[in-house]
C-alpha cells in the first residue's frame, strides 16, 4: 500500500501523538502529508498550529473553523432524537468524529490524496468511528492507524523520535493526570485514578462543570425556546446553534450540571470507565424532553423513543453515515414539526429541573385533566375500557 499513497490528509491536533504521526508517516510512506486542525469549540488556543504542522514536515496545514456546522448539522439532529448511549452518555466525543471525518474526504479529494490517518490507538473507539465514516463517504480512500503499525508502545517512545527529529515536546505533555477529549458539546476524561472503577474521581477531571460543592447556594431559572426540536433562544435571546451550546455550558457548568461517572460498554468489546462533562447538552437534552410531554402524540412518542437505544449505537459505533441512521432521522425529524415552545427550568447544585413548559402546538387540555368538575369526559367511560384491556389476560393463569 505504501507505494501507492503519494499524500495523506492527517487529522492533526498539534499535541504529541499527531505530531510524531505526521513526521512517521511521512518517512514510512515516503510521501506529502497535509493536516487537518478542526475548531470544534475545544477552547484550545489554535494559533500557530498551522505552523507548527509546516515545521514538522506537513506540505500544507488547514486549520478550520467547524463549530456552527458542528452544532447545527451534528449536535442538534442528535439532541432531536433524544440520543443516550446506555442509558447515561450523551455521546460528546462520538458525534465530533463524523464531522471529522467528511472534511478529512473533503480535503482528499480538493488535494488529490489518495489516504487519510488518524491518531486514534487500536484500543478504542474512535478508529472504527473515523474509519467507517471514511468507507461510507469514499471508499477508495484508505486510511493509515499509525498506532496499529508502528512499533512504538509507550509515551517514552514517543518522546524519543520527537527528539530525534526535532519535534517540540508539549510542556505539559508529562504533567497530564488524564487522556482528554473536548469538543464544545463535552470534555472526557479517561485514565490516572479512574482506571480504577472504585476511585473517586479527583479534582483534575473537572473543566467545564464546577463540584457541586462549589455550586452556588441560589437557584438560577432559565428559559429555553424551541422551534421544530431545536433550542433557539435563552432568556428571550436568539443565538445561533454554537452560540447556544457555548451560553448553556456557560450557565449550567456554574451550577456543576452534566457530570457523569460511568462504566460503558465500548465497541471494540471492553468495558471503559470515563467522566463526561456535558453541561449544556444535559439542559437541552431535558429541556427538549419537557417539550415534547406537551407537543407529541403519546404513540408518536413512544415510537421514537423505541429507536433511541440504536440511533444512539449508530453514533457510538461509528455509523453515522449509515442508512439506517438517515432512515431514522428523517423519521425523528418528522415528529419534530411541531416541538415549538419555551421551557422554563431551574439550575440547582447540578439539577436540571423542568418548572413550566408552553407551546402553540400543544395537546395538553386542562379540561380534560382537571380534578375539577367537568363537562367533557365521563368517568363511567372507563370501566368498559378496562374490561376491553383486560380480555386477554382472562385465560391467563401464573
């Protein structure tokens, strides 16, 4: 294979790993490498990374700015099915792969690359994202894993050829408590003290959410405007789809909302335990939920909800770009039209709590739910509905 690849698009961060798998890369392959450096609202300060790519060998160096299509064609699509992995996870770090990955394709095709590779080690679950994605998009174009081929086996190893060929060791590279991955939906944090699942978590592993300890003592309410499943506007303002994200994780990481501790199940076939910081996610997340009690039919509902557990696997398990995740999208979309109105919540030492919900579109009746007395419903209905629903367990005899 190595013949045939003249240039490979390489997702590149800048950090340790990418850069030893740029210059490895280049002298393996004996060919172009130019990098990809997505802005996905990491918070992390991207100036010279350009640069930096350049000085190790890249031949040419994107760095681009994917937050509003991040939050508008990723997040949002996923906070409209209500996706959870497992019960628990809001799927932070797998959904940033797709996107990744399509400008990876993207790039290949603009520079003529017959390759693109990754960062991700054979351990994980990140190599099956990226690398079925790139099969959905373009499967002409393979893809290098630098850490299922090389002989490197520990971060000294690393450190050696970064010395050797004159690679800048990141300062802090040696001092890092935990392997972390943050997007402007989550940070991760994986490794140290919670490789073991009966640590606590230390204080290293909080970013975006505050202890809740440290939590204000004053609740703090909000209110959540949607339109067709989609938050739009806070406290009465409109902002954009990244713009949004960032103003919940602002105000819900004030209030130590979004942390989770969890053992799940990878793809590749072992257990892992991670923390996620998932501020603003977790207020949409229950926000839109709210919503939809009052604006979908209770079937419609249910039927949605039925899909939950796979759509969230196809983002877990890398599948995207799959049929099956457009065929259910398209369907959850649907249901979406009419998920329009305002939510207003209460933030309390990592709480998210639903106070009031009001919507155009809404199938709720106070007349019809009343304790009160009233002209529309005939309690003595019910009896002949029960008698119905109970005909077939008649027979049935444990």
């Amino acid at each position: 294979m190595a013949n045939e690849i003249k240039k490979v698009v390489l997702a590149y961060s800048g950090g340790l790993d990418t850069s030893v798998i740029l210059k490895w890369i280049a002298l393996t392959y004996n060919c172009e490498v130019i990098t990809l450096t997505a802005d996905l609202g990491q918070e992390e300060d991207l100036d010279g990374v350009d640069e930096k790519a350049l000085a190790t060998g890249a031949t040419r160096a994107y760095v681009e700015d994917l937050r509003e299509e991040f939050a508008r064609d990723y997040i949002f699509p996923m906070m409209r099915a209500n996706a959870i992995y497992e019960g628990r996870y809001l799927l932070g770090t797998s959904i940033a792969r797709p996107l990744i990955t399509k400008r990876l394709i993207e790039i290949a095709h603009q520079e003529g690359a017959q390759a693109v590779a990754h960062g991700a080690t054979g351990k994980g679950n990140d190599q099956v994202r990226f690398e079925l994605s790139a099969m959905a998009l373009d499967p002409s174009i393979k893809v290098i894993a630098p850490w299922r081929e090389w002989n490197f086996r520990s971060r000294t190893d690393l450190n050696n050829f970064a010395e050797q060929h004159g690679i800048p060791l990141p300062v802090a590279a040696s001092r890092k408590l935990y392997s972390m991955d943050r997007n402007m939906l989550h940070c991760s944090f994986e490794g140290g003290e919670l490789e073991s699942p009966w640590l606590e978590p230390g204080p290293g592993s909080y970013l975006m959410a505050v202890p809740v300890e440290e939590a204000p003592d004053e609740p703090e309410y909000i209110e959540l405007e949607f339109i067709n499943g989609d938050p739009v506007a806070l406290n009465g303002e409109k902002l954009s789809p990244a713009a949004m994200v960032k103003a919940l994780n602002t105000v819900g990481g004030k209030h130590g909302v979004g942390r989770l501790d969890m053992v799940e199940n990878r793809f590749v076939g072992m257990k892992s335990r991670g923390v996620y910081e998932t501020p603003g996610g977790t207020i949409m997340h229950i926000a839109h939920r709210d919503l939809e009690g009052i604006c979908l039919d209770r079937d419609t509902m249910h039927l949605r909800d039925s899909m939950i557990p796979k759509y969230a696997e196809c983002i877990y398990n890398g599948f995207w770009f799959a049929p099956e995740r457009e065929a259910m999208q398209k369907l959850i979309d649907e249901t979406q039209k009419n998920v329009s109105g305002t939510v207003r919540i209460k933030l309390y030492k990592g709480n998210v709590i639903p106070v009031g919900r009001k919507s155009p579109y809404s199938l709720y009746r106070e007349d019809l739910a009343t304790f009160e007395e009233d002209d529309v419903y005939d309690q003595a209905d019910a009896a002949g509905f029960i008698k119905l629903q109970g005909l077939r367990l008649l027979g049935y005899k444990k």
